[in-house]
C-alpha cells in the first residue's frame, strides 16, 4: 500500500483487498487509518507515520478492519519513499496477516498462565537447575514449607539446603545423574529450614535437555514425608516394644513352666511308688484315683512342655539339628506308642508305605513332637472308625496324610486352626481338652523342616492333614 505524506491512499495491491474485502476503488483516495483502523490506534499511526516521512521507518503491529467490521493482527513495515526532486512524498507500507502467530501465542500465554497456576498450587516443590547444580526456579511451595524466600534461594546449590549429615548422599546421587550414571534419582533427604529445624523429603529428580539434545540442567521434585517419616518412627518403636514386650512373656512362661514341672515331676514320682502299694494291697476306687492322677499329671507336663516349646519358638532360641532320617521309620515308631490308646477308644490305627524313599535332612526332634500333635489329635476327635497314617510319594517329593474319621473342622474356624490357644470349642462346657498349641506348634516346626502342613475336612465326616516335604 501507498500513501501521501497525510495518509492518503495512493495504491493498493491485490493482496490488500483479500486481506481487508475492500475492492482497490474502495480504498484509493481514502485516509488508510481512518478507514482500515479503530479510533485507539490512530495515535500510533500517525506518530509512526511521522517518524517514517522523517527518515526514521521502523515495523509495528496493529489490529486492522475488514469490510464488515471483523479485524485481523497485522505487522506493518514502513519506508519512505522520494520523488525526483529528492523530496519525500509519501511512503510504502508492507502489511503482513499475523493472525494464526497472535492465536499461537495467545494459546501459548494461556498454556503458561495454567503451567504456572498448577505449578505455584501443587502441594510439592518443584525446582530446576543449571548444569552445575545452581537453582534457576523453585516454586513457592518451597517458601512455604521451608521458610527461605526464592530470591534467597535461585543461585545457590541444591546441596546447600540439604541437612550435613544427608549432603554426601544427595551429592553423590545428583554426581551419578549429571554424569549419565544414572538416568533418574529417588531419595529420601533432609532439608534444613529457615528456623533451623529439619524436615524430610523425598527427591526425584532427571537431566533435561534442549531441543540439540544438549544438557540444560537438572528437573526434579520434592514430596513432604514429613508426617510419613514420623509415622515410620512411631510404628518402629512400637513394633520394638511389641518384640520386648513378647521377649518378657516368653521368658515370664519360660521359668513358670520350670516351676511347675519340677513340682509336678515329683507328684508324679511319688504317685507312681504309690501306685505299685495300691496294686498290691488295694483294688477299686483307690486305683482308679491313682490313675487320674498320673493322667492328670502327664497332662500338665504335656501343657507346660507346649508352653516352653513355643516360648522358645517365640523368643528365637530353638537350633535346629538337621540329620539325615528315615521318615518312614520314625512314623511305625509313632504308629506303635499310639496304638493304646487308639485301642481304648476301640479305634483302628493304621499305618501304611507307599513310599520308595523317605531318608531326609531333619531335626529329629520337631518332626517328632510335629506328627505325635497331628496323630494325638486325630485319635481325641474321632470317637469311631479309623486314623490312618500314609506315607507316599508325589511329585518327586514325600508327603504325609493322616486321615480320621473324626468329627471335622468347620470352615469358619479353619481361618485360624493354626493360631496358638485356639480351639473350635472354648470354655468350661467344651467336650475335649487341650490348649490349642498343638497345631499351632506343629506347623511351625514343619516349617523349619522345609514342609508344608494343609488341611482338608468337613464338619462331621473327618479331617485329613497332609504334610509335604520340599526336598528331592
């Protein structure tokens, strides 16, 4: 476009009309700013024009009307031009259609303005450093949680505010990102606050890099765990006063187990020195007497022998002493010291071999006590039939059931069978004895030997334990 030295339109391209929907007629002989501008930018025309017809052509953008009243940005470069006389007379004006750059940018504004609302909000710092480490941006959460303003705080090192006895961690940490060891770091880190107090945090941090894919600087965050950090604490103490607290019962059951089967041991010696008096010279209800309390007996020191294997189960103090043993074996074994009593409850107490190799690596004595809970138990809770005792083979491993015809577990119960003095039926009224160790104990012991202990059973129809060994 072309115009006078008072803005009058002199010539207009093709493009203008495109640009503006005024035909060259339209616009020729017309005052472009009045026609092509709104009344704010008139000023700065006519200043810009004046600078123009003095020498001084520079470039500025402008917002122009169309036809019918809609308007696009332009950027409009100016240069005077002479005629031939040397004078200047007017001036030639290159309009550009920025408009698709002012929507980028204004789109690029308000992505920045949302980038900076949910940086300045989010409840976690966020900082950025340069290649050595010095903080070029933090947001104010920072301030807030750490006391430091952020003009204290850009141009100093990330380490500077990090607690002395965490600098040499978080050193060595940002030391292995820099220096491509590491493609990302994840810290827990103490940083000091303003007031001299300490406050954790828990640091993630990466290289980010130019468009050249040149490093730039480091980018991270910094999550408060404070409240996490004392929870840990909080829980620390009072697992460890749950451990001392369990240490004290364990050795408290420990030494009253001791006291009492020393008593106990002498009743039953003397009542045994009794028993061979009455046998001889008494009958009747004096012998049953005496045997109610040797029965008795022998089942307080069978308690108190479940109490102290578990105290020391619980306290930690049991050693294995693993050997090489015929399993099959040390079930007949088993098999035979129960047959009494299966026969005095008119029981059959089978056992039978299906195994080909049953030498493994054990503790003599846990499998023992193990099996001899197991056996005992199905014996008492099966008042007619059968407990039969299998070994066998499966899956290249051996596995042990013992099988009752017994009354059964329900299944509400079997959520917690191994549970240490628990039993189906509690209380005065229930119909068997017992202290609910024997499962409990036995599981365990079975774990130290490499084996699993499971259950299969239904109320009414009899149970079935099966022991599996982990070893070849």
């Amino acid at each position: 476009m072309i115009t006078d030295t008072d803005g009058k339109i002199l010539f207009v391209n093709s493009r203008i009309e495109e640009f503006t929907q005024y035909a060259s007629d339209e616009l020729v002989g017309q005052l472009g700013y009045k026609t092509l501008l709104s009344t704010d930018s008139w000023n700065l025309t006519l200043n810009k024009n004046e600078s123009t017809l003095n020498g001084v052509g520079d470039g500025y953008t402008v917002e122009i009307y169309r036809k019918d009243d809609s308007k696009f940005w332009a950027n409009i470069k100016e240069t005077p031009y002479k005629n031939s006389d040397g004078v200047i007379s007017g001036k030639i004006s290159v309009i550009t259609d920025i408009s698709g750059f002012k929507e980028t940018e204004k789109a690029l504004e308000l992505t920045e303005a949302k980038y900076r609302l949910v940086v300045e909000n989010v409840r976690e710092v966020i900082f950025q450093t340069d290649r050595e480490g010095k903080i070029t941006f933090i947001n104010s959460f920072w301030m807030e949680i750490i006391g430091y303003k952020i003009n204290d705080t850009v141009g100093n090192y990330f380490v500077d505010f990090v607690y002395s006895k965490d600098k040499t961690k978080a050193a060595k940490e940002f030391v292995a990102l820099i220096s491509g060891r590491k493609k990302f770091i994840h810290f827990d880190v103490r940083c000091k606050k303003k007031d001299g107090s300490i406050r954790w945090f828990n640091a993630n941090a990466k290289i980010f890099y130019s468009r050249k894919k040149t490093m730039i600087g480091v980018s991270g965050t910094l999550t408060d765990i404070e409240e996490k950090k004392n929870t840990e604490a909080e829980l620390i103490k009072a697992k460890e006063k749950a451990e001392e607290s369990d240490r004290i019962k364990s050795l408290f059951l420990a030494q009253i187990s001791h006291e009492i089967r020393t008593p106990v041991n002498n009743i039953l010696n003397y009542n045994s020195l009794i028993k061979e008096t009455i046998e001889t010279h008494y009958k009747g209800i004096m012998k049953d007497a005496v045997k109610s309390i040797e029965n008795s007996g022998n089942r307080l020191v069978r308690t108190i022998d479940l109490i102290l294997n578990m105290s020391m189960l619980k306290a930690g103090n049991y050693e294995l002493t693993p050997k090489l043993l015929n399993l099959a074996k040390i079930l007949v074994k088993l098999a035979a010291s129960f047959k009494t009593t299966a026969e005095n409850k008119n029981l059959e107490l089978l056992f039978e071999n299906n195994s080909k190799d049953a030498v493994l690596f054990l503790d003599e004595y846990t499998i023992i006590n193990a099996f001899q809970s197991i056996i005992d138990n199905a014996i008492k809770y099966t008042e007619t039939g059968k407990v039969t005792i299998t070994i066998y083979n499966s899956s290249n491993r051996v596995a042990v059931d013992i099988k009752d015809t017994g009354i059964g577990i329900s299944k509400e119960y079997l959520k917690q069978i191994f549970q240490p003095f628990t039993q189906e039926e509690s209380g005065y009224s229930r119909s068997f004895d017992g202290n609910g160790l024997g499962l409990a104990l036995s599981k365990k012991y079975f774990e130290m030997n490499n084996a699993e202990l499971s259950v299969n059973t239904e109320k009414g129809k009899g149970t079935k334990f099966t022991v599996t060994f982990n070893q070849n």
